[in-house]
C-alpha cells in the first residue's frame, strides 16, 4: 500500500514508512511485542490451525452399574480393587478397576495434532522461523461427543536469521520476557509439547460408598476415609501423561510446564480423571549469555 503522491504531509513519516513495509497482525501484547522486537524477532502474522472431531466417550455396551464404555484397546495402567465382604448379592459392586482410556488419549492427540500441523503449515507460507505464545484449546460443542481443536499464535521471522534446516518453523508457548529469558540462559524453542491422559474409575462398593457421602453396614466404609481407588486414579492419570510427554521429547528438555486435572462424575462412584500437560522443548545451543539491555523506545522530553 502506498500514498498517493498529490497527499504528501498528511500522514508522519513513522507511518508512511510503515504502510511501504505492509501490514502485518499479532496476537502478543504490547510488552511481549516490543520484547520479540529487541530479540530481532519480527512479526509477520497471526496463525491458526483449528480442528473438530467426533468421538464417543462412552458407547452403548453395557457393563452394569449404570454405564457402560467403548472398547478402544486398553493399553498401560490397569488396576482392580476387590470387595473386602465377599458375594453379598447380586447388585453389590464385588470388584472395581481403574483402566487407562487409550481410545481418549489417541482422539485428542489426533485433533491437537490436526490443529497444531495446520497452524505450522500457515505459517511455513508466510515465510516464518517459528511461532511464539502459542494457545491451544479444546472444548466440547455438544453433547454428542464432538470437540473443537483451536492452536494459535504470532508468526516470526528471525532478523538475518537462515531458514530452519528441516524448513519447519519451530513453536512455543513462550513470548516475550520470557522467551528472552530462555534464550539468554542458552536454551532455543523447539516445539510445543502437550499429552492428555485418560483413567476410567469403575468403582467398587468401597468406592461408591465414600463417593456418596455413606458407610457400609458391612464394614470397610468409615465416611471420612481416603477414597483410594480415586487417588490412584489421579496419580496414575498424572504418571501417564508425563511419560507421553518424555516420549515427545527425545533428548531435549521441557520448560514451563503446566499440568491440570480434572475428574467427571458419571454416577454410582464411577468417573473419569482426566490429566493435561503442557511444556516447551527445548535444546540447548550454546552456555549462558546476557542479553543487552534494552533500549528505550519512548523519550519523555
């Protein structure tokens, strides 16, 4: 875009130099922006893969108790917890199993990979190094099972910089002061990490009593007791999502991790704990280095 020449003075110079240079958008703040600037980071745009799948979380097979659950291959953590009171009859819970939901874990990895690879793809187009504060997020949009993928963030060229080897632009979460600070101490972003575990609770009779707030006539029960089968669960969803998490990592490291659980109920002591954990890898490229300072950008006269 340019200015007409018969309009000469109608607009300052810093902005006439900006429209000759082109327009460009950025989802960092204004902070993140001006540190990206001094680390000879420049902006060359906004991207974002997105993606919507269909899944069943729980399928119509029936298993007693009140719900059943699809069959996608149960791989890893599996763990029983029996009846300490023996056949009492035919609807007591005499046993209960905590199960890793492999089916879940392959669905999201899918759709957060669908997502991720088409915001690199956009911004490999613009001509990109990589992409800095990078969001993802995942929701549902109904209650049939479909979730919606969005992965987004800021396209950066490297002022001077060569093109990464393998002509794919490297991604973080980081922006900023932060990815200043990581490149000072010595390590370069690599590429977003991100795993989802998944463990089904199919309760005992332990476990349902203490879910719902009851003693057993039967012994075993105490309300106020810890909820074991329910703590393993989360330990376990927690122990799997970090070994995803290693197996996307190679050698390198993983900075900024953020971790977060959450459990949904499903009724009669059965749920669903469901752990998510994010990094950045990182590889070290060289031994700790200061920066220089920043200069400023505004002059209070």
């Amino acid at each position: 875009m340019t200015v007409p020449a018969e309009e000469p003075g109608q607009l300052p110079e810093a902005a006439l130099r900006r429209l000759d240079e082109g327009a460009f958008t950025s989802g960092l703040t204004v902070p993140d922006f001006a540190a990206c600037l001094q680390m000879g980071l420049e902006p060359v745009g906004f991207v974002q893969g997105y993606c919507v799948m269909q899944w069943q979380w729980y399928g119509a097979a029936a298993m007693g108790g009140g719900f059943g659950y699809q069959w996608g291959g149960v791989r890893g953590y599996s763990e029983t917890f029996n009846c300490p009171h023996g056949m009492i009859s035919a609807e007591h819970r005499s046993w209960g199993q905590n199960y890793e939901q492999s089916w879940i874990e392959d669905a999201w990895a899918s759709g957060f990979t669908t997502g991720l690879e088409r915001m690199i793809d956009e911004a490999t187009a613009m001509g990109a190094h990589g992409v800095v504060g990078v969001v993802d997020t995942s929701a549902p949009l109904s209650d049939l099972g479909v979730v919606e993928f969005k992965v987004q963030g800021t396209a950066v060229r490297v002022d001077d910089g060569p093109r990464p080897a393998d002509g794919r632009p490297w991604t973080t979460y980081l922006a900023g002061q932060r990815l200043a600070k990581l490149v000072e101490a010595g390590y370069a972003p690599v590429a977003i990490a991100a795993a989802v575990s998944s463990v089904g609770v199919w309760a005992n009779c332990i476990t349902q009593y203490l879910t719902e707030g009851a003693g057993s006539m039967y012994g075993g029960a105490t309300p106020g007791a810890e909820i074991v089968q329910t703590v393993k669960a989360q330990t376990a969803a927690r122990q799997l999502a970090t070994e995803q998490i290693r197996r996307q990592l190679g050698s390198d490291s993983l900075h900024g991790a953020s971790l977060t659980t959450s459990r949904r109920e499903l009724g009669e002591g059965d749920s669903t704990v469901e752990c998510t954990l994010r990094g950045n890898r990182v590889r070290r490229f060289k031994d700790f280095d200061p920066m220089p300072a920043p200069r400023p950008t505004v002059r209070l006269l």
